[in-house]
C-alpha cells in the first residue's frame, strides 16, 4: 500500500509539471481563442534559454530575469508577426499556424544554444524526504516538493494578478467578447502581447523546473505535449481545469505504467494519457470544468 | 496566346463535367503522363529516383489521404505517419504469412488495416471536434508506434521492431531496380489520384465537404454524419496505409516503427497545407515542395554561408529547415491559405486572357 | 391560386414543449399542417418560431408532445430522419456550404436520391456517371426555375445575401420535398428581391404542389401569401387561423401587431 501511495504521491508531483504548461495554454486560448500548440516549443525554447544564459556564468536569479526578457521579446513577436495577420481567421487555422510556429520555436532554440542537453542546477536537493522517509516509508522526492511549491505560488500570484488588477480585469473581458472589449476601448493588441508575455512567464518556471529535473533538452516537447489530454481532462478555458487535469493525467499515467504496464511490457505512459482523455472525450467532451456548448441553429 | 478556351462549347452535362474541361489541359496531362513514363525512366538517374522521385510520389499519396480527411472532410488529423506505419507493417505481414499472394495485393490489405485503424480511431469524431480531434488521433500516432515496437510478432520478432521488405515482383516483374519502383510508385500513385479526385467530385467528395463546410445543414439535408466522417477516416487511412507499404517496398526497403514519427505526420500536414487544402493537385505540389526544400536548403545554404565566411554544420543546416518550414505554413496560411494550387489555378487564369490584363 | 387544392392534414403537432436547461422555449404548442397549403408562423423576437421549425424537422428534440406525420405517431423526429421522409428546409442565417460552388451545392440536395456507393463513385463508372449526369439534370431544372444560370460555378461564400437566401432555397427544392420549411425567406432582402422570393415560393406551392412552413416578419407579405398563420409569443401559441381572423385576434393585436394596425 504504501508503493502505491508513493506511485500516487510521485505522480501527483509530475502532474504539477503538466498542469503549469496546460496553464500557459488556458492563459492564451481564454485571452485570444488560439490554441497554441506551441507552447511546449515555449518551454523547450525557455529551458535552453536559461540553461545558456547560466553557462556563460551569470547568477541564476539574473538568469532568470534574462531568459523572461527573451520570452516576452519571443511572445511579442509572435503576436505582432503570426497572430496579427490572421486575426478572425477559423480557430482551426490558428492552431495549424501555432504547428508552424513549434517548427519555428524548435529550430531557432537549437540554432541559438545547440541541440545537445544542458543541465539545470537550481540548487535544489533531489533525495528523499526523511521524515516521510522514516514515519510512512514512502520516498517523496525534497525536489518534486519544492517544484509543487513553486507551482503552486505561481498559480496563485496568477489568480490574484487577474482578479485584482486592472490588467486583469481587461484580460477577463477580452477572453468573454473580443468586440465588446475593444468598443469599451480595451487595447486588445497590447492585452494579446501582454498574454503572450504571460504565457512565456509560466513556459519559462516550467522549463526551469523540468529542465532542473531532467536537464533542457528536446524530450522536453513531447513531455509537453501530455498538456493536450489535460486540458481535454479539465476542460480549455479553466485554469483551475488545468491544475486538477495536470494532477489526474500526472497520477494515472504514473500508476498505469507501475500496475498495468509490466502486463503489455511496459512503456504505456507515453500514450496512456491520450488515450484516457480520449474516453474522457466521449463521457463529457466539454471537460471537468469547460463550460457546455450548445449548438444553435 | 495558346491557352483559350474560345470555341470548346459544352453540348452535354457529360462533358461540363470532365475533369479538365479544357482542351489544352487535357493533352497538358496526357503529356505529362508520357513524360513521367516513358521520358523519365530513360534519363533520369539512381539519385533521382532514390533520394526525389519515388518519395516525392509516395508522399504526395500521403498527402492525398490526409487532404481528403482534413481538407475534404474537415477533420484535423496529426496521426497520418501512424496509419502509414499500419499500412507498412500490415503489407509486411501478409506477403510473410500468406503464401503466394501478390505483392499489389498485400500492399491494398496494408493499406485495409490502415482503414479498419483509422476508423477506430475516427470514431471520437462524431462527438468532438476540431483540435480536440487533434488529440484523439495524437493517441493514435503514440499507441500505434508503441504497439508496433512492443509487440514482436508484427515485425516478425526482428530486433527493436525493424522489417526488411522481402523481394517481390508484379505481373512477374521482379521489382528489384530503383526504375521499376518508381514506375510501379507512378502507375499506384496515379491510379489512386484519379480515383480520389472521382471521389471529389462526386457524391462523396461533395457529403465530406458539406460536413466540413457545416454540418448541421448536411444532416438536414439527408447526409448521415456519421456514416460520411468514418468513411473519410477509411479513405484517408487507406490512401495512407498503400503510402507507408510503398514506403516500405519501394523507397527505404528497411523500417522500424520509429520512423513513423509525429514529426512526419507534421510534414504531411504542412505539405496538405502548403499545397492546397482540399485540393487533389495540392497533395502533389505540397510533397514536391516538402521533398525538395531540404535539398534545395542543402545546395544553397553552404555556399551562401560560405561567402560570409561561416562554416555551418548540417545541424545547423537541419535547424533552419526546420525554421524555414514552420515559416512558411504560418506565411501561407496568413497569405494564401489555399495554398500553391490556388496560385497555379490564378496563374491559369492570368494565362487564358493573356496579354489582356482584364 | 384558386384551383389549389388544400388536403388533409399531413402534420399534427400536438402539446410540444421545448427547454434548454431552465428556459422554456416552447410550452404545450399545438398545431397542424394540411397538405399543399402555405402555414405562416409568426410571433415578436424571440416568440420560439425557429426553435418550433427546429423541432418539426429534428435538430431540436422537445421534451414533450408528440408529433404526427402522414398518421405515424413519434415522440420527436430526427434530422436525417425528416430529410428522408421529405423535409427540406433553409435556415434564418444562410446555412450554405461556403467551400462549394453554387452547383455543388444543389447537388448535395439530391444527395438522398443517389444509389451508388463510394466505390462505384470512385471508379466513375457506369451507374455512378450515369447517375451524377440524372442529378445534374434535375438540379439544372432547379436553377432555371430560381433564375441564377450565370451563378451556377460561382462559390455561394463570393455571392450577395439576396443570392445565397436563394440558392439555400435551390438547395432546399433540389431534394424535392413534400414538406418545404422556410425560416425567415425575405430577411434583410430589398423588396425587389422579396418579390421575386414571393413569386418564387408561390410558384412552388402551385406547381409542384409542395406544402410551405415559413417564419416571415413582414406582416404584409405573410398576410399576402399564407392560408392559415400561427401566433407565438414568448413560447406560447396565441393565435391560430386564416390571416383574416389573425388580424382581428385581440391578444394577437395586443402582443404584437397591436400599433402597427
């Protein structure tokens, strides 16, 4: 019992990863309805970034003030030079433009800092927590806790950013109605670049922390993509979707591969949860906290 | 001055209805038909057939299969390299089980098995839509490659999942030089691109367009949703499947599972996008565009670096292709989202009036 | 006009109540259809004329009632359903498929009536072409009648309103339809075109004797064109009869035509 909780626990504290990328898409799609595929080239991009900037022997803390310049440059860009011209064009197409923009974001990354993988040291502890250690016997990484931690601030500075700010209150009403924000005289413009910027933000705490755990490289991309299956999970416009969606995905996908996997020989996480948000789908397409859709005619 | 169509009057509902109804396009296509089978295979070399010819062919077949089902039908799909890899094993797999059966054969029964996965995994489209689509058939492109490594019996328990394609011959035809691949690549291709663009442009063709154009009005008016969208699913799994056994035949001769990447499904996709959404011709610019982008990369690159006195690697190299793809799809689809073929049809156009500007 | 003969009733609505969640859109709303007339609904903004035409022909499926058509009984209809037993319909904003020609369009209309499956299509051969060339044949009969020839390859996405409206009714009369449901024909029409529109739909009533459901808000022209006409109001029936006896309905006046008569 006590593996499977601490399968559970360690899953649990993956999760927390997904859910910080799947926020930078609800972040996005909630602002401008693009479903920005993207957003794990973000993270990679972001990874490599801080990784290279900490090479070339800058302190961390300025590091990170480096790399999220570079992220609100590359977010600025990409609405002024992708997204601007295809304003009120089919969200299909948007998000066949964001495929583009990963192949873009991909190529520039290696391009700029090589494709080889550089390691992260936050100076953070990576061992076993004693006292859990020691009373349940159950080995829960100092890391993976620290990370959560980090995450979780991050949601919550998020939170309260668009509940009590003006920018946030503008932000909410660009995600609710597009035209009836700019006849209001909200710059929807400067909010998308401002959202983008955002979005880059929280890629960059996740590619620090993964890239932290598992070192800055291209892996990175298809981890990110397990965002898909957890927005489907909690549904695309909730960001509290994001992080139970992030939690389930995390968790099922550890304690499949451990109890189901030896069964069909192993290797299963890397579709499981694709395949869970598929049946998900067909239960309740709109999500755990999406907000149904009706059609009309 | 050539290209009118001045005196070619339609006398017959029959004849409006041609494919090309214009005369001139259609002894343009009856020549390009001559050249590609009899001009080429005599001047063109090893290189040509190897590393341009036969894959351009094969991923135009490709490309055809996912434009019916995203083009035609409307349905995204980032699962095609999936369903090649199914047609590609399933083709191995029936020339090794079943004695004596014709190659022509077990390539069509690849690309069957593509369909029978393509509707299953099509089947999440009659409740969803869009890119939450898109994820149902990323499922399909990880559980599929995944299958196909874990389980050794489709690879004939070879290591790590790679097939060898076994010698085969057609009509008694030893398919064993790189010309008579292309030209059994070329007849396939052919034939299979005449017999979408009869889809296209029948009752069919016009069912998947309604559904993708909207499809609550298609179902007013009779069309069975989900009968149409699982026969897009069929079609274009199958298209796909006959593309991964040629893959396997006629292009690489080994594969393994891994090379039926999402990265390629991609590749399809910018090649369906660059070409022409919802265009037949389309299919086949985007490939020819996709397969000789990198090459043309490769030639110009190094020198053009080369005067700047850079050296650059072939990393580097792969990098900017990478960039320059993910460029273009973004230029396109902001610019021209229909695509090369559009441009050619308005070159067309531009030709029938020429000199006359209007 | 005269000569038409007006048949029994061919469809009953009887008690059909709508919700979406906690609205109600239609509440107990009873009426019929006979055969070869022309119905008017009419009704202020939002009365649940759309959401009724939504029901009669299945997008929409009430929680309550029942409906007879041709004497079977069901308790809702289905969209494909209602397409075979001979409904057709066009939508209050243009439901036409952008992608396709105006050509293409109609043909989808006859999509019903064609027999081959996919792989004789594929092929084009024998009965597919045979066929497609029949369809074509009877979908030209239907731009003649509407007047677009010059249309007919144009992309309907490249056409003015006036023009779309059209073509979805060309799309609606391809099929042939017993019953032909029409939400809000003339809306946002100049009234040269709502005159042709008129000619239009009375020409098919005559000629091919095809029984007309339509939502119309110019008063004038439902007046004009319908035998019988239902009010609705807020989801609720409040009239019902020949345009005559509507016109001098009290509740009817005070609802809705009230100022304007």
């Amino acid at each position: 019992m006590a593996f499977f909780f601490e399968v559970l626990i360690g899953g649990l504290l993956s999760g927390v990863m997904y859910s910080l990328v799947a926020l930078g898409f609800v972040l996005i799609y909630k602002a401008s309805g693009v479903f920005n595929f993207a957003q794990g080239a973000m993270v990679y991009f972001a990874a490599l970034t801080f990784a290279g900037i900490i090479d070339m022997g800058v302190p961390i803390p300025l590091a990170f003030l480096g790399a999220f310049v570079v992220m609100i440059a590359l977010g600025v860009a990409t609405e002024r030079i992708v997204l601007r011209p295809l304003v009120n064009q089919p969200q299909i197409t948007l998000f066949m433009a964001t495929i583009g923009l990963t192949f873009f974001v991909e190529g520039l990354a290696q391009i700029a800092w090589g494709a080889s993988t550089r390691r992260i040291d936050l100076g953070i502890q990576d061992e076993p927590i004693p006292w859990i250690l020691d009373n349940m016997n159950m080995v829960v990484s100092s890391f993976d806790l620290t990370a959560a931690a980090i995450a979780g601030v991050l949601v919550a500075v998020l939170a309260a950013f668009f509940q009590y700010t003006k920018i946030g209150r503008a932000l909410r009403a660009v995600a609710d109605d597009h035209q009836a924000a700019l006849s209001i005289g909200i710059p929807l413009q400067h909010i998308w670049g401002i959202i983008w910027s955002v979005a880059g933000f929280v890629a960059l705490v996740a590619g620090m922390l993964w890239g932290a755990r598992n070192g800055a490289q291209f892996a990175l991309t298809f981890v990110a993509l397990k965002a898909l299956p957890v927005l489907i999970l909690g549904g695309f416009t909730s960001v509290l979707g994001a992080i139970v969606g992030g939690l389930i995905i995390g968790s099922t996908e550890k304690l499949a591969e451990v109890f189901i996997g030896p069964m069909v020989g192993g290797g299963i996480e890397n579709w499981f949860p694709y395949v869970l948000a598929l049946f998900f789908l067909l239960v309740r397409p709109e999500g755990l906290f999406g907000e149904k859709h009706i059609d009309r005619v | 001055m050539f290209y009118r169509e001045t005196g070619q009057f339609k006398t017959s509902y029959g004849a409006d209805q041609q494919i090309f109804p214009i005369r001139q396009d259609r002894i343009a296509i009856g020549l390009l038909l001559v050249f590609a089978f009899f001009v080429v295979p005599a001047v063109a070399t090893q290189y040509w057939f190897s590393a341009i010819l036969i894959p351009f062919l094969i991923f135009s077949l490709a490309a055809l299969g996912l434009n019916i089902l995203t083009g035609y039908a409307g349905q995204l799909s980032l699962g095609s390299a999936a369903f090649m890899a199914v047609g590609a094993f399933g083709a191995y797999n029936f020339i090794l089980r079943v004695p004596e059966i014709p190659a022509i054969l077990a390539f069509l029964m690849g690309g069957v098995c593509a369909a029978g996965v393509g509707i299953l995994f099509g089947l999440p489209s009659l409740r969803i839509k869009g890119f939450y689509l898109a994820v149902a058939t990323l499922a399909a492109q990880f559980f599929v490659v995944w299958a196909l490594t874990k389980f050794g019996w489709f690879s004939n328990y070879s290591s790590s999942g790679v097939i060898s394609s076994q010698d085969f011959s057609v009509f008694g035809f030893a398919i064993d030089s790189p010309v008579r691949k292309y030209l059994l690549t070329l007849s396939i291709v052919a034939i299979m691109g005449l017999l979408a663009k009869n889809m296209a442009r029948s009752n069919t063709g016009r069912s998947w367009m309604a559904v993708r154009d909207m499809d609550v009005a298609a179902e007013v008016i009779g069309i069975p949703l989900m009968k149409t969208k699982l026969l897009a699913f069929a079609v274009s799994s199958f298209y796909c499947g006959v593309a991964g056994a040629l893959v396997a035949y006629c292009y690489l001769g080994t594969v393994e599972p891994d090379y039926f990447t999402l990265d390629l499904s991609f590749r399809i996709l910018f090649m369906v996008i660059i070409g022409g959404v919802g265009t037949i011709l389309g299919s086949f610019f985007g490939a020819a565009f996709i397969v000789l982008l990198p090459i043309f990369l490769n030639i110009v690159l190094h020198p053009l670096f080369a005067i700047l006195g850079i050296e650059i690697s072939s990393a580097v190299v792969s990098n900017m292709e990478l960039m320059v793809f993910g460029g273009l799809i973004i230029f396109f689809l902001a610019v021209e989202p229909h695509g090369l073929a559009r441009l050619w049809q308005i070159g067309k156009e531009k030709l029938r009036i020429w000199p006359f500007p209007h | 006009m005269s000569e038409r003969k007006i048949g029994e009733v061919i469809l009953d609505l009887q008690n059909i109540s709508l919700r979406f969640g906690g609205v109600k859109a239609l509440t107990d709303i009873s009426f019929d259809v006979r055969e070869h007339e022309v119905r008017a609904i009419i009704g202020p903004n939002g009365a649940g004329k759309s959401s009724m035409l939504n029901v009669i022909n299945g997008v929409y499926h009430p929680q309550e009632g029942t409906i007879i058509f041709r004497g079977e009984k069901r308790h809702e209809m289905e969209a494909n359903a209602a397409a075979k037993a001979g409904f057709a319909r066009t939508f209050q904003n243009i439901a036409l498929f952008k992608g396709m020609s105006v050509l293409d369009n109609l043909m989808t209309g006859r999509n019903l009536k064609i027999k081959t499956n996919f792989i004789q299509q594929a092929l084009w051969w024998g009965p597919a072409r045979k066929e497609e060339l029949e369809q074509r044949r009877k979908v030209e009969e239907v731009i003649d009648f509407l007047e677009i020839e010059h249309i007919r390859k144009t992309p309907v996405g490249r056409l003015p309103y006036g023009l779309q409206k059209r073509v979805e009714l060309g799309r609606a009369l391809a099929a042939e339809p017993q019953i032909l449901l029409l939400d809000e024909p003339m809306a946002g029409m100049n009234v040269e075109e709502k005159q042709d529109m008129c000619r239009f739909i009375l020409d098919v009533n005559d000629q091919f004797g095809t029984t007309i459901v339509l939502i119309e808000h110019d008063m004038g022209v439902v007046m004009d064109i319908s035998d019988r006409v239902v009010v609705l109001d807020y989801g609720k029936k409040i009239g019902d009869g020949t345009p005559d006896e509507v016109r001098n309905n009290e509740e009817v006046i005070k609802a809705y035509l009230g100022t304007q008569h």
